[in-house]
C-alpha cells in the first residue's frame, strides 16, 4: 500500500527557530568575549550563521519527522487491530501528530461502532433464527402427529381420516403463510419488491378491507367502522395490492387483541396538501409502554406465552412498516396498556388531487 505524506511545516518551523536563535545568540556571546572584531562584522556573521542554521535545522527536524511518522505509524496502520490499512488507501500521512491523533482516534471509534454493531446483529440473528424454528415447530409437529396417527390405524375411521386430514391441511396451510411473509419481508428487505404506484380512492380500499374482515370481526363482535360517517372519497397514490395488505394486517391485528364487543375505528385525515394520514384505533387491550419501540421487529410478540392462541406468523408489523417505508412513509404507534392502540401511516395523495386542491 502506497502511502503519501500530507506535509505540515509546523513544528520543524518552530523548532529550527529555537534552535537557531540559541545557536546564534550562544556563538555571539562567544566571539563578544573571545573575538574582539569589529561589531559590523560580528553581526554579519551572526546573521549569515542564523540563516544557514535555521536552515539546515529545518531541514534535518522535517525529514527526521516524515521518516518518524512514515515508519512507526505506518506501522500502527497496518498491525493494529483495531485498524485496517485498506481503509487508509489514498489517504494521506500527516507529520502534524495532533491531526495524526485525532485521526487515529476517530478510526477506533469508528472500528469500535462497527463491532458493536455486529454484536447486536449477532445477538438479532440468534433470535430470529429462534424464532424463525418456533413458529415452524408448532405447525410441523402438528401436521406430523397427525399424519402418524393416521398411518397408525386411524386411516381406516372414515371419520376420523378426513377430521384428521382437514386439521393436518390447516397446520399445512399454516406453514405455507409463515413461508410467504417470511419471502415478502426478504423481498422488501433486500429492496427486490417492486411497486406497482397507481392512483386510487383509499376510502373505497378500507371499506373493501371491512368486508373481507367482515366475518372474522363478527366472531368477536367487534364493529369495524371510519370515525367519521360522511367520509369522502381521497385520491392517493402508491401499491394499491401492498397498501390492502397494510389495511388487513393492521385491521386483523386490532380484531386479533381488541376486545370483544369493541371497536375498531379507521380514520383519514388530510395532514397537509400533499399528505394524508390513516389512522386504525381499537379500545382493545393495549401495549405497554416498554413493548411499544419493539412491535415492528419480527416475530417479536407481547404476549410471551407459548399459546399462539391467535395464530399468525408474527411477521404481519414488519411486513407493514417495510412496505410504508418501500413508499418513503412513515408509520406510527401509539397505544395505552388497557385503553387501546392507534397504528398511523402517511400516503402522497394523488397529483390529479393536489391540483384540485390549489385551484
């Protein structure tokens, strides 16, 4: 590696001008008590001799500095650990050693944070891999036990064959959608999802979302209805498919923990011109305040029992604040452990719409 040095003059300059100056007062101070000449020629010579001392003083302290600097520190560059010389590349060495420390320092700390980081992506890794093995392992042993009890004989109850057969489809069907949203949020992710932007009423997309939920809401008795009854039509632009699937997870997910008899509440509020905001509320369980900032991590879950009594692939937050942030929004959590929570997230509105306004 080729390294080259950024040149400072600073401390040869005031080094050869100590030493000159004592160098020269010294021999004058000599020839004044063992020369007696004339002073005109005294202080010729001692000018001439402070010139050629700076002079060679200088010289001598900056290249006895550059070769200092080049040997050990390069040294410093290319062994330490907590350095790697590839990132020095065309960088060059500077002989001012306080740049030198700062620069040395902002390396380590920099190598430092990078450590660090690693850490905590290790320690993240672990815990998906974890998660990832027991969200598998119910619906796995699950479909096993029930095969292996049919090919233990129960295949002849006609009966129990299908009962058995329809529950083993469910747990199938179960690690068929755990796989899906695994490939969705890798997608998204990696950036390989491409989105297809249109403009659409996102009014008519919620009331749409009511009805496929319909069913599930009524289980539970749970009203699914916007805060405000005269909602009007609102253009915005983005993935018309991916937005439905943030509406569904985050509609489901109210269903999923809000309580029965409650309500679920969808509102849309023009934030500014080029903005509206969706908000979905529930008067259901709630978070708690120490839980909120890792809701969007996957498979994270606030309940900590091993049940799943709700079912779900745990993947269904992630998925929605990838695909707000794949449109460059922002999503919002606010929530109230025993009150109820609100989920939020921005759209742009549709061009065509913000024209209309401005006239």
């Amino acid at each position: 590696m080729k390294i080259n040095f950024k040149k400072t003059y600073k401390f040869a300059v005031k080094s050869a001008l100590y030493i000159s100056l004592f160098g020269t007062g010294f021999v004058l101070i000599l020839m004044s008590l063992f020369y007696k000449g004339q002073l005109n020629h005294q202080i010729a010579f001692g000018i001439i001799f402070l010139i050629s001392i700076y002079i060679f003083s200088f010289l001598v302290l900056q290249y006895r500095v550059e070769r200092f600097i080049y040997r050990r520190v390069k040294k410093i560059y290319d062994e330490v650990s907590l350095l790697e010389s590839t990132t020095l590349i065309n960088q060059p060495i500077t002989t001012d050693m306080e740049t030198l420390s700062r620069e040395v320092k902002k390396f380590a700390t920099d190598k430092k944070l990078e450590i660090e980081m690693l850490e905590i992506r290790e320690q993240y890794r672990r815990e998906f891999l974890g998660n990832v093995s027991h969200e598998l392992k119910t619906p796995l042993f699950t479909v096993q036990g029930y095969v292996s009890t049919l090919l233990d004989g129960a295949m002849d109850d006609k009966n129990i064959r299908k009962k058995y057969l329809k529950r083993a489809e469910k747990g199938v069907e179960r690690l068929i959608y755990i796989v899906e949203d695994l490939d969705m949020i890798t997608k998204l992710e990696s950036g390989d999802l491409d989105l297809n932007m249109t403009d659409f009423d996102i009014v008519e997309l919620i009331q749409n979302v009511f009805d496929l939920l319909e069913m599930k809401a009524d289980k539970k008795k749970i009203k699914l209805a916007f805060e405000s009854r005269n909602v009007k039509s609102v253009i915005v632009r983005g993935d018309q498919d991916r937005i439905q699937q943030v509406l569904e997870n985050l509609i489901v997910n109210s269903v999923k923990y809000g309580k029965d008899g409650g309500l679920t509440e969808v509102g849309v509020v023009n934030l500014t011109k080029k903005k509206v905001l969706i908000r979905i509320s529930d008067n259901g369980e709630g978070v708690e305040k120490q839980n909120i900032p890792r809701l969007f991590e996957r498979f994270y879950r606030v309940d900590k029992s091993g049940t799943r009594s709700e079912g779900g692939s745990g993947l269904g937050l992630a998925i929605v604040k990838h695909i707000i942030e794949a449109h460059k929004e922002k999503v919002y959590v606010e929530s109230e452990f025993g009150i109820g929570s609100e989920f939020s997230f921005t759209l742009e509105k549709a061009h065509k719409t913000i024209k209309a306004e401005v006239k």
